[in-house]
C-alpha cells in the first residue's frame, strides 16, 4: 500500500487502510507521496489515503465513533 498524499497519519485513515492489508505505521506519523505505508492482500500497489481525517459534526451515532482501535502496525 502506498500513500498517495503528503501528511501525517490519522487513525481515521488508518482504520480504512487496515481493511486492505497489513500496516507498517502508526497515527501520527509523517509521510510523503508515493512511502510504502503497508502490505496490501494481492499482489500491485494500492494508492490508499493514510492522511484521511473524519468530518466533525455535532451529532454521534455511538460510542464506536469516539473511540477507534488499531492493531500494532509491523515494524
């Protein structure tokens, strides 16, 4: 998987890109376009956007929404 955007890691992004394949960084990181960010299920590269944040609203659905959990990345 590689970052298709220059920026710094959200865990929103993440949670989308962990779906696709391993990850070899955490939130908080900073990347530049075109960095291997993880290893993606089929063989090819896969442009994925690890910068992507969540639009912020007044409302909440759950309590899922606050509080989003990552497994380690690889190092």
């Amino acid at each position: 998987m590689v970052a298709w955007e220059a920026g710094v890691t959200s865990t929103f992004g993440l949670k989308n890109a962990e779906e696709r394949g391993n990850l070899f960084l955490g939130p908080g990181v900073e990347v530049y376009e075109g960095m291997v960010v993880g290893k993606h299920q089929r063989p090819g590269d896969l442009d994925i956007n690890v910068c992507k944040t969540k639009h912020l609203t007044n409302m909440r659905n759950s309590i899922q929404d606050i509080e989003i959990r990552l497994v380690t990345p690889k190092r």
